[in-house]
C-alpha cells in the first residue's frame, strides 16, 4: 500500500515573472525613501533651500556675462544627483545590510539583482526630481532663462551620474564597515563636492584646489551640466563624459567582486 | 570516547524516512571553515517533508553557517547544499521555502501590510492574506508602521514574513527569542499546524523546551559535527544516567556501595533518596530484594538540557 508521501519529484518551479518583481519592489523603495526623513532633507530640502539662498537669489552677474543663478543651478543639480545616488542607494544598502535585513532579501525569491537594480531605479528618480525642483525654483524665484531642451538634457545627465555615483554608493556599502558607512557618505558628498566647484565657482577657490578638483568624478558631472547651460570651462565635453564613464566602470567592476567577496 | 560519527541520512533511515520520499533539502558533506576556525567539519544533513528538525548547540557550533548554506546565503567551501534538488543560490530555487532570520531592524517606515504584501508578491501561491495574519496574530497592526512594533509583535511580523509564501520547507534561526510565552506558545502552534500538512520545519534553537516540545528530530552539533541525533526521546534516553528517586530504609553508604550505583544524595524537595544509574532496572530489582519497606519509588529520565549538557561539554 503506498504512502501518501511517496517519492517526491521535483517539479520545475515556475516563479513570478523578474519584471514584476522589480516594478514592485522599486515601488516599495521609492515609498520608503519618500517616508524617510532623513533622506528627504538630505536630497531635496538641503540642495533646494541652499540654492534658493546662495544661488537663486544671486542676481548679480559675474565676470564674462555668467549669470550666477543660473551658473549655480548647474552645480546645485550635480549635488542633489550625486546626494540621491550616495544617500538613496549606499547608505539604505548600508543600514540594510548593518541590519541583516539583506539576508533575509536574499533567502527570498527575489534575485538579488533585482533587489539592488530597485534601490538604483528609486535612487535615480529622486536625483532626477531633485534636479526638476532646483529647475523650478531657477526659473520661479530665480528669473533664470532656462529653455525646455536644457531642462530635459540637465535631466538626462542626472540619470548618467546616478549610475556612476550609484555605483560609487554601493561599493562604500559593501566595504566599509556598518557602523562607520554614514559617516563615510557624510565625508565624501559635502567636501568633494566643495572641493569640485559645485558651489563656489572654481574659480574663486584657491590655486591647489582648481588642480585637484579635475580628478575629482563631482567636477566632471558639473562641467557637463555647465556645458548644457554654457559655462563649462573650455575643453571637450568628450573628456569629462570618459572621465566618468571609465571612472563609473572601475566602481562597478570592483562592486562586483566585493558582493562576491561578501556572499561567500 | 572516540566521536560516533552519525551521518542523518541512516538516523533518518533508521526513522523511516528516506523510504518514503526524497529529501526537501540537504547538505551533503559540507565543511566551513571562517579563518582558522572550523564552523562545520564535513556536516551532512537531510530534511524529509513533515519532519521538524531542530539543531541544537552551543554558540559558534555552526547552526547559523547551516542554515545560511540551506538559503543559499553562504557558498560551501566544498560539498553541497540543495532545495528540492537544486541549488539555493538560485533565486528561483526559493520559490517554495520561507525563512526568519535574526534581523536587527526591518525598514521601519513600510507599514506591516506592506511588508506582507510585498513579500508574498515573491510567490506564485501564497499563503491568502487573512490566514496569515491569523497564524500570525497581525489584524491590530497591519497599519502600523514597522519601527512603531515592540520587540514581540516585530517577531510576529518576521514570523508571517516567513509564512507568505505558504512555503513547503520553513526555516526558523531562533524564532522565539524575545516572545512573551503567549506567543511563543502561539509559534509552535503554527509550527505544528504546518508539519501535520506536511511542511517541513527546520528550526535552531537554544531554547531546549523548545526543542523538547517541538521537534520531531534533534540534531545535536558541536564544533561543526553531529554529537548526535534522534527523536527527543531518543536523546534524552541515550545520554549518560537516569535517577531513581525512593523512600527506603536503606544507608546512604549501603546505597554508595550498591553496583550500578554511581552517587546517592538526598533529595532536598522531598527527602528521598536520589540514585544516579545508568541501568534503573537492575537497581531497583536489587533495591526492591534488599529492601521491603522501599517505596514512593520513580525513575527520571535526564532532562533534554541535562542531556545536551553532558553532550556538548568541552572533553576535559
């Protein structure tokens, strides 16, 4: 007489689609980064309400015609990306994995791809909304000149930096210990971005600063944004999108081998 | 005493298991080592539907390292882990399992409902969401946001976090650590309702009660090896002694010298005497020959945590 439990086969298992996954889960993250306090005030509240004091408000008209508001908007984008990028995807790796709640991600049906290509999508998003709200602030408060198609390229090269600063945010989480990766964000975002020009023009800075700021992946994304708007310092726009582009390649290839460092 | 290697594929035989149907899971001689330290030492163990398997140790005796090999959390260094035949780093290999994981903190600005919703989008068929949150005793807090929870009612919601899936395999790491009794005693009911489907629970645990009450085998894990496995009962009967407890007119030196006898106390509770023996039977046919007055008499078996104790104690 056969058992009920006779011998088990194993069906293949037919899962949920990874798509839907993916909408699902990046529509969870962006809920839960819309909540956090913090992350607002860090992205949204701290670039929108400096430039609308520092550079919206700045009518003044610097040397060689460059209208400071709208000079400074570039910068102000270049810091709200890269904030939403460290912040929306490093950091938030970090307390998850601080926390283990990666772990339990990972023993779920999830890939662990899509868990992570989630944070990036959300992160990307509210880079992208912050560069909108700086825009609408130049514009409104700030009597900036800004066409349409300057609007939507400053836009698009948001979504270009949020993978390299992305990139740059996950491999601090996975290497740096927990408790000193908040920290490490803290220490990296404010002074590169002073030191990269992205809020006083470089200009005004001191000598050694205007050398190394070039090295600095923060510059690059600036220029580029002062190159839609018209003020990038001379030199090809080419050098900076390669700049960032082999500099976004080195991050993400050594996240690779640090998430396989990890799950091991 | 030299270790008795015992390999969970023959106990289990010996249960009757690997007859009827083929394991859920299995780690099949996988060793781990972090550094110089040896967290399992060619460790095999094989989990059958309906079974509740706990893994008792010590701290750092490997149970964490052997239930993230089962969730494909962790690689074996040589050996193999499989979930129904496949291996779990797969993320479609987790398809019919669910876990409760030791977290330090859950996003908490995602209500309950959200979590659970979340989680059960993972899965082709998951558990509906009312009978969740009954197993789960969630229906005051699917609104609350998760860092408004206390300590117990975050475990209930981990515990439904593992349960969305109505998974077919259930991994618990230390389910009831900071429950109240209510809902530890709520937990293993919903553990016992799962098997008697014929789910198969894998639970570590420190709490022996717990083990005691729940499982339907133990394996027991020191320093990366199996020490030893069975049915609760099977453990404490195969461990060291049991203690026969009785009135008698008998000397306490009489007692000492009796064979089989390994120490004679009184019992403080009850002023009876408190024989240790390895062989109760044959003790009490002498005690019962020598003395006619002997009564109020019983033989205790070891408790689980006298067992484990004498098990796992570092050989002197």
């Amino acid at each position: 007489m056969s058992d009920a439990t006779s011998a088990i086969d194993y069906p293949l298992y037919e899962g949920v689609s990874t798509t839907i996954m993916l909408a699902k889960e990046t529509m969870h993250e962006f809920v839960k980064l819309l909540r956090r306090r913090q992350f607002a005030i860090a992205t949204k509240l701290m670039p929108v309400t400096l430039y609308a004091v520092f550079g919206a408000s700045n009518h003044a008209t610097g040397q060689h015609g460059v209208q400071m508001a709208r000079y400074m908007l570039a910068g102000y984008a270049s810091f709200g990306v890269i904030a939403a990028s460290l912040y929306g995807i490093g950091l938030n790796l970090a307390m998850e994995r601080a926390q283990n709640w990666i772990d339990l991600k990972r023993s779920s049906p999830l890939p662990f791809s899509a868990y992570l290509l989630a944070k990036a999508i959300t992160a990307t998003a509210f880079g992208a909304l912050t560069v909108l709200l700086l825009q609408l602030v130049a514009v409104t408060y700030g009597h900036v000149y800004l066409t349409g198609q300057e609007a939507i390229e400053m836009i698009g090269v948001s979504l270009a930096g949020s993978v390299v600063f992305g990139a740059m945010g996950i491999l601090i989480a996975l290497v740096v210990p927990s408790n000193a990766t908040h920290s490490v964000f803290n220490f990296i975002h404010l002074p590169m971005a002073f030191l990269s020009g992205l809020w006083v023009p470089l200009g005004s800075l001191p000598h050694w600063v205007q050398v190394t700021a070039p090295y600095l992946p923060a510059y690059h994304l600036a220029q580029i944004m002062l190159g839609i708007l018209g003020y990038a310092q001379p030199g090809s726009m080419g050098f900076h999108w390669l700049y960032l582009g082999v500099f976004g390649g080195v991050l993400l290839f050594l996240s690779r081998i640090a998430l396989r460092v990890t799950n091991k | 005493m030299a270790t008795i290697k015992y390999n969970s594929v023959s106990t289990a035989g010996e249960l009757g298991l690997a007859a009827r149907s083929k394991p859920v899971a299995e780690l099949s001689d996988v060793t781990m080592r972090y550094g110089a330290a040896l967290a399992l030492d060619h460790f095999s163990i094989a989990l059958y539907p309906g079974e509740v398997v706990g893994l008792l140790g010590p701290n750092g005796a490997g149970k964490s390292t052997a239930v993230n090999l089962f969730l494909g959390l962790r690689s074996p260094q040589s050996g193999k882990a499989s979930l129904f035949g496949r291996d779990p780093r797969v993320a479609s290999s987790r398809g019919r399992i669910g876990a409760m994981l030791q977290v330090g903190g859950v996003p908490a600005e995602m209500k309950v409902i959200e979590h659970l919703e979340l989680f059960r989008s993972y899965y082709v068929s998951p558990m509906p969401l009312a009978e969740l949150v009954r197993f789960a005793d969630l229906a005051q807090l699917l609104d609350r946001r998760f860092g408004r929870l206390s300590g117990g009612e975050k475990q209930r919601a981990l515990f439904a976090l593992a349960l969305a899936g109505d998974p077919d395999v259930l991994f618990l790491d230390e389910p009831t650590v900071g429950m109240d009794i209510t809902t530890r005693r709520s937990l293993w009911a919903v553990v016992r309702a799962l098997s008697a489907r014929g789910k198969t629970v894998f639970l570590t645990t420190h709490y022996l009660e717990e083990a005691d009450a729940l499982t339907t085998r133990i394996v027991i894990i020191n320093k990366g090896r199996i020490v030893r496995e069975g049915t609760p009962d099977q453990i404490k009967r195969l461990s060291a002694t049991r203690l026969v407890r009785c009135k008698t007119a008998l000397s306490i030196d009489a007692l000492r010298s009796m064979p089989g006898v390994l120490s004679a106390a009184v019992d403080s509770t009850d002023g009876r005497m408190a024989l240790e023996t390895i062989e109760p039977e044959e003790l009490l046919r002498d005690l019962l020959l020598q003395d006619r007055t002997l009564c109020d008499f019983e033989v205790v078996t070891r408790s689980l945590e006298e067992a484990f104790i004498s098990l796992t104690a570092p050989v002197a």
